[in-house]
C-alpha cells in the first residue's frame, strides 16, 4: 500500500543507523520527532464536494485526500500535521481518450478547473488546489497505462500516458526494449508526468531526456484534440512536441505518447572513482562530458555529499577499510566520489568504461572498482526513503536544483550550500547542506543540493523554515545564472523565480500559447505561470 | 562574384562531360537553353522604392534584384526569364542590435513589411516578395557576423547571426574548435538562417541538427527584445529557444546566436561500402543507425541515383575498373552506395569505423575504401553547381524532401520517383527521379528525391511543370506520413501543406505565438504560415 503522507510502499523502511543519526545529531543537534496526522483526522477535514454526482467521477473524501499533494516538503508537512488544505472536489479516472473529452466537457461547462494527476511525485506544487470558489477535479491518468503498439524497426513504443515507470518498463522488457528513464521518483511517477515537466532519467547520457525520448502523442486540450505524428526530424516549423514538454497540465492532458525505445543493453556497469578535491573531480567529469565516450551517467558527489553517503551506508568496517585505502593514494577529508555508468553491448561499453577509467586517472581519480556502483544501482530507488527515515527522527530533507554552464558550477554549488544555511541561521537552525552533479553535459552541468535540517514543533514554524530556505536557494540559483528547474518543474515554488530566466516577453509567449488551448484558463490554475492578473 | 541568377560563385563552373550530356539525352530527350534575362534587364524593371529616404536603407534597383528571390526553381524561372515580379523598396543591412530595433521601428511605423534576410539560399521562398500596396523591406543580417565570445569550458561560441557558414568555421578554427554544421548551401547560407529554418547538417549524426546547436541567443521582435539564457538543459516550462527555431523570421530577427562548438576532430575520414540491392542496404543502414555507433555521416544512395553519381563523376575508366569489381562480388545493376563517415580523436573513430564495416558486411556490403570517400568530401560544397551546368544544357534540376519513421522509407521514396514522374508525363516530359538518405536516425531517415527534367521555353510553361511536380511530390509526402519538410523549411511553398501534419489546433497555436511577438503581421507576411484570413 502506498504512503498517503510520505514516500513509497508502507512496507519499505529505511533505517538510520546509529552512526548516521550520531552524524546529523553531532552537525544538527538532536532531532525530535511529530505525532502525525492520522489519514482518518485527514478525511474527516474533507469538506463536502461541490460537484454534482458524475458517473467518472469518485467523491469520497479519502480518494481526494489521496490526490491533494505531492511530495514536496511543504506538500508532507501540509499531511502530516494534518493541515491539509484546500482538496480536488472529486476524482476521475478516465480509462480512455473519450472519457477524458467527457470529462474536459464537463468540466468546461461546470466551470470546474481541472488539475491533472499522473503518479503524484511533485516537489513543486503542480498538484496543489487553490481554495476558492471554483470547484477543483483531479483528474487521474493512471488507468491509460497500456502499451498499444511496438514498432520495433522505428524503436517507437506508444502508451496511454498514465503508465507508471515499472509497469512501462516492464511491458517494454517482455519485448526485449527499454526506453532507460529513471528520474529518482522512477517507481512511482508516470511517462506523461515525465514529459508533462521535462523530467531527466539517471541515465540521460545514454538514452537523453524525456524531450529526446518523446516522439509523438494525443493531447486533449479544451479547444480540442492535438495529434502529434512521430517524424525521425522535421523543420515544418514550430515543433509541436515543445509546446506540450514542459507545459505541466496547462493546455491540456496528454492521453497517449509514443517514445523511442531501445533494445535491452546486454551489459551494464556502475563504477566508482575518487578524486582528492573537487577541483580535480569537476575537471574530470567535464573532460568526460566532454569527450563523446559513450557513457550512461556520470554523477559527482561534492565532499560533504561523499562524506554522508559513506557515513549512511552503514558498513562502518568496509567503509573504514575503503578510506585508509583511498587516503593512502591520496584522497582524504575532501574526497568526491564519482559514479559512472556504461550500458550496450558489452565490447563497446567495456571499451567506454576503459576509456573513461583511463581519461579518469589522468585527472588523478582513484578507480575502486563495481561493488560501489553495484549497490548505488541496487539502491537507487530506495534512497528516496530516506526521506522518511529522517522524518521519524525529527529531520527534514529537502532539494533544489537547477542547470548550469561549466564556469558557473562551482558557484552555483557554494551558493546553493551558503544560501540554506544562512537562510536558517535566521530561525536559529543549523543545516547540512551537500551537493552533487546529477546530470553532466559538455555546456554544463545541473547542480542538485540537499538540505538537511531539524524539524519544527509547529507547522507554521516547518513552514517558515522551509519557505525561508526557498527564497534563498531559488534567489542564489537566479543570481548565478542558472535556469530556476533541470528537473523537477516549476509548478506553484518555482513559479514566482521564472520571468527571471524568460523575460517578460518570453512569458507573455507562454501565456498566449497557453490561452489559445484553454481559453477558459481552466486547466491547472496557477502552476507555471501564476493566474493572470496575480502579477507578471 | 556571387551569381545573381544561379549558384554560387561566378568563377566556378560544373561542366557536364559528353557521357552525362549523353545519360541525360538518353533519358530525357535533348535539351534546349534558352537566352538568360541580363541583370541590366532585370533592373530595369525595377519601379521606383517606395520607402521614404532612410540613412539605413539601399533603394539601388541592384541592390533589390539580389534580395528579390532565393534558389527555388521557381525563383531561378524569375531570374533566368528576366520575370523576378516583386521586389523589396528598399535593403538595410544593420551592423547592430540597435539598428535592427530601430529599423523594427521605422517599419512598424511606417506600415512596411519586414523581411530578413541571411545568405538568401532558401529553396521553399522564404524570401519571396509579395506584390501588393504594403512597401517591403528586406533586412540583411550579413554585418553581423563576428565570434563576439568563446567559452572554452562550455564550448560555446557567440555569433552575430548573420555570419555565412565558412567564415563562422574560419573563426573558430583560428581557437581549434568546429560547430560542425554543414549543410549542402553552408558556403553561402547563415547561422541565422539555419537556426530560423531548423536546418539539418551533413554529419548531423555526430553534432546534431541546428536544434542541438543553438544554446540561447538575442532576438529583435516587434514586441521587443527576446534574450535567451544558455543552460545545458531545463525543466523550466517551455523552451523559448523552440519559439525561435522554425519560426522563419515571422517572429523577429535573430542578432546574436550561442551554438554550442567541439574541438577540431583530429582525424576525419568518409567511406564508401556499396550493397546489392535497395532491401540490403536499408536494412544495414537502419542497423548501422540503431547501432549507438559514433559516425559521423551516414549517407545512402538508391540505385539510379548511385548509377548517376557514376555517371556524372566523370572518370569513366575507373568507374567501370569500380564496377567490374563490385558485379564480381555481387553488386550489379541495382546496387546502392553508402557513404559513411566517422570523425574525432583518431582511436575511436577508427574503431567506430570498424564496427560500421564489420555491421555493413554483415548485410553484405562491399566497402571500396576511403578514395571515394576523400571524392565525396572534397566536393561535397561543388555539387550544387551541377544545377548550373545542368541548366546551360537545358535541364533544371529540383529536390524535395522529407523525413519519416523506418517503415514508411521504402513506400515514401517509390511515391516520391512515380509523383515527379506522372506529374510531368501529363506535360508530355520524362523525368530522372533518383533519391538518398540524407539523415539518419534510430527511427527513421530522410528521404531526399532529386529531379531532373527538361527546361521549357517559356516561363509560364516552366511554372507549370514545377507547380505540376511540387504538387504532386508534396501530397506524396502527405499521403505517405512524412514531413512536409526535414531541412528545407516551410516558407510559401510548403505551407499550403503544413496543416496536414500540425492539424488545425496546431496551426492556430503557432499563429497566436506569432501574433505574440508581431501583432501587426509585419515579419515575413505569407511564410510558414498563410496570412491570417487566406485560410489556414
């Protein structure tokens, strides 16, 4: 059963050692731990709903709990002090493109805004219901999840758009394809929710971002059906593809996408490299950015992120015996652990990693070989529980992250760091605060902060914390040039920080494409582009 | 000199041999030249400008004539019959964002309509006047042209957006760095015009469409200025860089474009592997596309278009040494060549190579080395002055273009040869219809179809048989799922055809980005997109 006030599965756990709570406790002071919200407390704030009785569409008060919000920190802190807010009036689940026109008509005619749902996994406010009088339908995509056709001589795979990351996955396998997008919320977000907001998979340097993946698809929209056919390449004019990637449920909602597909690769390798200092470890993993080597991923850790890693592992001994090693070929306290990925067939990949491995020492990387990168692939979609392991000892985890060119990322980084640790030195809180490339590209690189603080008694003071440390990290992301989102979307956070990369004039373009697919300004009021008359 | 009435550079001709004067006789019936319009005559008819004096502007009759028209065939009919029509009142060429803006002004005031103008190679009218009371100014980006910034780290490089192909080369290889954009009109195309027309690149399959190039950039609008950031990627709702792309200069004008630039590859070499048969060779250049090697070219010609590059090529002794020995190991009359190509640090691209042979032979192909290779590149800018040869003898040469997914090639291509030739048998003409893959990609390729045919005496009877051909060829594509253009662009003579593909929602979505930017409808009225009011 999934979470209705965290990450994942209730039967997934991910504990903290007594070494990693001795770590936060020593960098943090000790944490305490809230009573939660019960999702009984949750229902029984449920107002009535405010939509007639509709054949599609499900009232009861703990479906729309379960479809008020995603998972970002505010979004948690909203469930689990049960402060849940404004909720969708009702929720459907159209099992086809009619039934979502149906329900689009009804909606339209209703005057009902429509908030479209794919697996939930927003950390930026795309699910959010504004209260007020306008009745709110979440619409969820999930039972359109079904591969419809594979064509395997143009590797193209067409879906119902609600397919969640495992069950595409695995409708692939059986035919022997992969389409290798695994963003970290892999398991349960949903291909139109990836395309929706440009999402990134761990290993876009292989298989490219969604927008690489995305060939082609239907979207229902309020002024109509928009068909986009699948060409290799085209320069008919604007491509249509960007006016849906990115437009997070603004014009309309994507029932069915074909995207490229590959074949299973044969082989694949995760490997971990260890750099002296950051320095040498951003000249390295840009040199390999750079190279053309045909890697899967590549992901650089900055010091304080390898630390932790290390320390929340929990093999205490082997990670002991790794550092004596490691310090003796000269990698001591500001070590930087890279991970690098090769998928395909196995000669050439081997080959990759060879070449990588060997481009890799020249900048005095310390190779320590697969176990490392076996298990980060082992667990790299567990990792996210830690969220919750944290939160039961009276610690948040929270993350920002943008993109930015080569020059600009080692600023960005320390200004990301600077700007949330100053931010709640201001509520008296001391935060742990590490970075990590995630993506790398041969422009630049994103720049993926985490930031670890003690949780608050109150919800107000949670919330001020949190909003405290948003204006601050998404103002430094701004004054050092990077674009407010490499991954997660804008939604309602980022919402306010965008017309500083777009410009005013780029975001009177987005409006005015926006309004020409829903006139009516009805379909997911707020995300993106604040309301218009609510400034910009 | 430039050719006012034809391809490029006055001091270089194409001579066509006895033996291709004879294939084509063969084919086509003798031609006939006719007397080409002197550019005296062509002035001539040039009317008085009705611009109002301006420090700016050329009204030089001259100075009109050469930005009347571009490299259609229906444009050459103007030219070489002394018939150009419209032509713009006046010429400016800004050395400035400044002077673009206040042009922009002058034009929105004084009700004149704007067109830009880059290298003037457009094949699909881009530039193409229209006769009417609004007076036309063409707006020449040529002066800005300057390497403005070169961001070694990021590898990206910032141009004036007018700067030709290779003096955009010529700069950056002073630094040791390529973009690598090449396509068949680089000598005398722009940087701007590629990035407004989504142009496509002879070793796109290693440096990547114009798409992929451009990074950001500075664009003058009626509405104002359009400034785009460079991020190596975004997930920050929709992509202004994809407003520009495509958008053929009814946006605003493109100054300043950031594309992003590689170090000169050390090593380079093109190869030629021949196959059987048509099947053969499709398959193993799908394969070889799916196959995630790093080549950088992959080019295949059907086997009328091969037998016709031998023929042209001139060299009949060695042509037929070639023959004998590819009919001795299987390739006779059908046989279809493949030029492949691979660039970059001299280990890989060699092993690259090999694993390109090793899959070609493996379909049966029979490679013959590099020395047509070398051939291919070294007069692979020489190619299109054959149109100009071919014209003093009395034939026109003409492409159409298109892209679609693996399944659809073979069909789009046969539809393509039958349209040109049944179009023009109701004019009582033959038609040499042979074709390529220009592009490949994993799901699908380009298909580029080549025409040649008889020039007539007259131009009326000229227009007919182009119009004849080009609507035919155009629903081809339509009726066989393709792209009404892959590198060509929309401009006048595509854009009846583009609703089939962008649907009616698409296209009005395009017309209100449009009309964000030039609520007037002054840049480039009539171009991609009909005006508003003559129907879609």
């Amino acid at each position: 059963m999934q979470r209705w006030n965290g990450w994942g599965d209730e039967s997934i756990t991910y504990a903290l050692s007594e070494d990693a709570l001795a770590f936060l406790g020593e960098r943090l002071g000790p944490g305490s731990a809230i009573a939660d919200a019960t999702f009984d407390d949750a229902c029984a704030q449920v107002p009535a709903s405010r939509l007639a009785p509709h054949p599609l569409i499900d009232t009861l008060p703990a479906t729309r709990v379960r479809h008020a919000l995603g998972q970002s920190l505010p979004d948690w802190f909203k469930l689990r002090h049960g402060r849940i807010g404004a909720v969708p009036d009702g929720v459907a689940f159209p099992d086809s493109a009619l039934q979502v026109r149906q329900l689009l008509a009804y909606a339209r005619q209703a005057c009902v805004a429509v908030i479209p749902h794919g697996g939930g996994t927003s950390v930026a406010g795309h699910l959010t219901v504004a209260a007020g009088p306008r009745p709110v339908l979440a619409l969820s995509l999930v039972r359109l999840c079904a591969l419809g056709h594979l064509d395997r001589e143009a590797q193209l795979a067409t879906f119902g758009a609600g397919v969640y990351g495992p069950d595409l996955e695995a409708q692939l396998r059986a035919h022997g394809y992969t389409l290798g997008h695994y963003p970290q919320s892999f398991e349960y977000s949903t291909l139109g929710g990836w395309i929706a907001t440009r999402s990134s998979g761990q290993q876009s340097l292989r298989y490219g971002r969604i927008e690489q993946l995305f060939a082609g698809g239907e979207v229902e929209t309020p002024a109509g059906t928009l068909s986009i056919p699948t060409f290799p390449a085209s320069a008919a004019g604007i491509d249509l593809r960007e006016m849906v990637l990115g437009s997070e449920g603004r014009l309309g909602i994507l029932t069915q996408a074909t995207v490229r597909v590959s074949p299973l690769p044969p082989y694949e390798a995760f490997h971990a490299v260890f750099f002296a200092d950051w320095g040498q470890a951003q000249a390295a993993v840009r040199t390999l950015a750079q190279s053309r080597l045909p890697l899967c991923m590549l992901r650089l850790s900055n010091a304080l992120e390898t630390q932790t890693m290390l320390t929340l592992a929990g093999h205490k001994k082997l990670v002991g015996l790794l550092e004596r090693y490691l310090s003796l070929r000269g990698c001591g306290e500001g070590k930087c652990m890279l991970m690098l990925g090769v998928s395909g067939e196995a000669g050439p990949a081997r080959a990759a990693l060879r070449g990588a491995l060997a481009l890799a020492r020249r900048h005095k990387g310390v190779h320590v070989g697969r176990h490392m990168g076996d298990k980060w692939k082992q667990g790299r979609f567990r990792n996210v529980y830690l969220r919750n392991g944290a939160w039961e000892h009276g610690y948040v985890i929270d993350t920002v992250e943008t993109a930015v060119d080569w020059p600009r990322v080692a600023p960005m980084m320390a200004a990301l760091e600077q700007a949330g640790t100053k931010a709640l030195a201001q509520h008296g809180e001391q935060v742990h605060a590490y970075t990590h490339l995630s993506h790398v590209y041969a422009q630049g690189a994103s720049v993926y902060t985490t930031y670890v603080y003690r949780l608050a008694a109150t919800f107000e003071e949670n919330m001020a914390r949190w909003r405290a440390l948003k204006d601050a990290a998404s103002a430094a992301i701004v004054a050092n040039g990077g674009t407010i989102s490499h991954q997660h979307g804008v939604g309602t956070d980022h919402a306010p920080w965008l017309a500083a990369e777009k410009g005013e004039l780029g975001i009177a373009a987005m409006r005015a494409l926006l309004r020409q697919f829903d006139p009516q300004g009805m379909m997911n009021p707020g995300k993106l582009l604040p309301e218009a008359g609510g400034g910009l």
